[in-house]
C-alpha cells in the first residue's frame, strides 16, 4: 500500500512539473522560408550595407508599406491586417527602408510582430511609419517615443488618417496625401511603444502599444475590433504550404506565424535581380523643401523627447492578463446591442503610451479632406486565405465618395490610468469607449469649405469644426501643462 502511495505521489509531481514546464519552441524554418514564398510577388535585390532585400513587384508609385489593410486590436497589441499576398509576411517580420531610384524594399528578420511601426498623433489625426531595417529590437528597451529622433524618421515616411477613420477596414481610402505630411506631421507627438508580452498560448511576444484604443474608439466612426489573436506556428506546415491571408473568424485573428531560425551564416536567395551598390537612402525627409522647416520639425522631436534614450526611457511593459481581460471584455453580453461612440469608460488601453508629450497633441485648422472619405467595403470583402490574384489582391473597391460628416460628440477624459498603461513624463489619461457593432455613420453632412494652407504652430489651433483638445489630467513632470490649459 506504501509503494502505491508513493508511485501515485511521483506521478502526481510529474504531471505538475510538465504542466508549468515552459513550452517547447516550435519547429523552426530558415530564411529560405521568405525567400522562396515572397519570390512569385517581387524581386531580390543585393544591397550595400543591408544585404539581400525584397523588392514588390507590380506597386503603384506612391505605394507604401502599412496602408493596403486596417489596424485591430488584439493579445499583442495593435495588429496590422494586410489585403496583399505577401502581406503575412512583411508586415510582420522584419524592417522596411526606402531607397532613391528602388523604391521601398523589405529587410528580413526572424523576429515576428504584430506590427513594426511608430506612432504619431494628434487630436485629429493618427500616423503610423515602417520602422527602419537600423531599429534593432531587444526586450531590455523595446522602442519608444525617441525612435523618429534616433533613427531620423521623415514625414513622407508616414501615413495619417483623421482618427475618426480609423476604424476604415480598407484604410488606403482615407489616408490624406502625403503632401500634408509636414504640416500633420508638426503638430503631433510620437506615442510609440512597442516592448514584449507573456502570453499562454504563444509564450512570450512582441507587443505593439501606443495609441490608447478606447481614446480612439471614442472618435471613430466605425467600430474598431478586438480580437483574441491565435497564430499558426507550426513549421512542419509552413513547410508544406504557402503563406495565407490573416483571417477574422468571430472574434478571433488567425495569422500565420512559423518560428524563424536566427540565421547562422548569410543565406541568398535563390534568384538575385540586381546588386545595389552605395544606395541613396530616403528617410521621408524628400518633400520638406523649407530647410527651416525641417530644422524645425527636428527641433519638435528633440523637445518632445527631452534628451531621453532607450536606456533612460524604455517602452514600458504590459501585463498579460490585463491585455487578456481586456481583449475579451469585447464580447457582448446576450441581447447587449452596442453602437459606435458608445460612452467611455475610466480605463485607459493597457500598454498604450503615457510618455513625454503623449498629453498635449495639437490640433489643426479643419480642411477638406482631400481625398474623400468612401464607404468601405465590409471586412468580409478580404480575398479567399490562400488564393493568389496578385499583388493587392483582396483590396475591397471603393464606391463613390460621400461628403464628410460632422465629427461626434467628443468624450471627456478619465484621470484613472489602468495598471500596466506608461506612466512617463506628460502622461495624459484619456477617454475610453466600449467595443461597438458596425453602424454606418448617421451625422449629417457638413458643409464643405476651400482647402487651407496650414500655418504650423506651437500653439493649439481651436476652430468650430476642428476637434478640440480635451482637458487633461496633470501628472508630475507633464511639460508645460499648466501653461498649456491657461492658453485654453
């Protein structure tokens, strides 16, 4: 009877120790997995200083990384869904760089990500740039509000859409041009953090924070998803198959997401188109044909940053369960019917920034859009997973354009921050709303008027269309804050 007990209590031990042991890492894929999987929609390119890189094929001049898609919310932070077939993977590892005479080209990586990009905003307006191939990340500092000083990102690198389209699900429709970059770019703040997250289902990720989603669901005009994130990592199937499109079943995200092999010694390409020696690097700054505004812009990113470092100021980190509650906290009730610009709650988004200059976004004088606000095509519109029509295919078309309406009813600010959300420098509190139903917007359409040249400024611009900026909540060491609201 003794050596029963005993055999039973070893093997309870062990069924413990397996159940809290850490997960096994998948079987991994080499980079022959990018190279042979990306060839069909694009060129390899052998470039000083950056090695093999990946050029699209079949783009439009003005295309740029991070606009064929929409932004959603899940586990791992701000999530980008691309439209294109090459989409699950460029989007997701590795970095983007911009070369004079090329075009915009990807550089491998095998760390995966829901998204490598920084973050700007304002009041009006949300922007978002590829993170370039000089962004090295590690866990100890992640990236943070210092990434456009540091690594010299310019306004054409941006792409920025009023927030209240921010929940477009073919979000190309609604990105202003880009020659209102500098302007836009002028009067927001950076608001990147991206740092890692524990996660039971995938161990641990990168998680992309920054802008506070409720604060952003408060504005917009669509309903902006959360989803529970479930990625495919098995690289006995990668192996077998091709890349498919992320799709949105309910309220989960499937993506494709095999563990990469850091690479041990350089691997190339099966087929290399060109060699690119001494290239010309673009980092956005082309279209700024003031000197003195550029002097100017990097003068804003110097203040804005106030000689912070990654080591002085690294992305502050999120705690899964809040993440996980909160991703879930999207399920309605039974017989629960949610519209969009549903009231606020107290909380803002964990993991979204609270660093120097996230509380004072400026706003701009009201324009009219230049490129016309369109009825989107519902997300249901995305290409058949794993079907092939080219680059961009999937893209939902566009219907004729409509005036656009009168912004919504703006939501007041909480002062309580959720554990886990950055509570940096000039940490600001903002609204939160509810995750909604899709509605189409039923605001009556205003008046348009006669574009305006924007005039940058320091100061915050009030006009009776523009969104005004919300009051804020003071923390210790906000920069000029109380001078900030006297001006109000």
């Amino acid at each position: 009877m003794k050596s029963k007990t005993i055999v039973f209590a070893a093997l309870l031990v062990a069924a413990v120790m397996a159940l809290f042991a850490p997960r096994q890492a998948q079987a991994g894929v080499t980079f022959s997995y990018f190279y042979e999987s990306l060839l069909p929609y694009g060129d390899w390119v052998d470039v000083d200083h950056y090695g093999y890189c990946w050029a699209p094929r079949g783009v439009t001049p003005d295309w740029r990384p991070y606009i064929d898609g929409y932004w959603t919310y899940t586990d791992a932070g701000w999530t980008w869904v691309s439209y294109e077939d090459f989409g699950s993977i460029t989007y997701h590892y590795g970095r983007w760089v911009r070369l004079e005479d090329v075009g915009w080209v990807w550089k491998p990586d095998y760390r995966w990500g829901p998204a490598w990009v920084s973050w700007r905003q304002s009041d009006r307006y949300m922007g978002w740039a590829p993170l370039p191939p000089d962004v090295a990340y590690n866990e100890d500092n992640g990236v943070g509000v210092w990434v456009d000083r540091d690594y010299d990102i310019g306004p054409s690198a941006y792409a920025f859409c009023e927030t209240r389209y921010f929940g477009a699900p073919a979000i190309r429709n609604v990105i202003v041009p880009v020659q209102r970059n500098v302007d836009i770019l002028d009067v927001t703040v950076n608001i990147t953090n991206i740092t890692y997250i524990n996660t039971r289902d995938h161990g641990r990720l990168v998680y992309c924070g920054g802008p506070d989603y409720r604060w952003l669901a408060a504005r917009s005009e669509r309903p902006i998803n959360r989803l529970e994130l479930v990625l495919r990592t098995d690289g006995d199937w990668v192996r077998r198959g091709r890349p498919e499109f992320a799709r949105n079943a309910g309220l989960q995200l499937f993506i494709d997401a095999p563990v990469i092999e850091p690479p041990h010694e350089r691997f190339a390409p099966p087929h290399v188109a060109r060699e690119i020696r001494a290239p010309r690097i673009d980092r956005g700054w082309g279209i700024v044909a003031d000197p003195g505004m550029r002097e100017r812009i990097h003068q804003r990113y110097q203040e804005q940053t106030r000689g912070l470092t990654a080591q002085s100021a690294p992305a502050y980190r999120v705690n899964e369960n809040e993440v996980r509650s909160f991703v879930r906290e999207a399920r309605p009730a039974p017989g629960v019917v949610q519209t969009a610009g549903a009231q606020a709650s107290a909380q803002p988004t964990p993991g979204s920034h609270r660093g120097p200059g996230a509380g004072q976004p400026q706003a701009v004088p009201p324009q009219q859009p230049a490129v016309q606000p369109q009825q989107q095509v519902p997300p249901s519109a995305q290409p058949t997973p794993g079907s092939h029509q080219g680059p961009g295919a999937g893209q939902p078309q566009a219907v004729p354009p409509q005036q656009p309406v009168q912004p919504q009813q703006q939501v007041p600010p909480s002062a309580q921050p959720t554990p886990g959300s950055h509570r940096g420098p000039g940490a600001r509190h903002t609204p939160a709303a509810q995750p909604q139903q899709p509605v189409q917007p039923s605001a009556q359409p205003q008046a348009t008027t006669a574009p305006q040249r924007v005039q940058p400024s320091a100061q915050a611009v009030q006009t009776p269309n523009a969104i005004a900026t919300p009051a804020q909540q003071v923390s210790p060491g906000q920069r000029s804050g109380q001078a900030e609201q006297a001006q109000r």
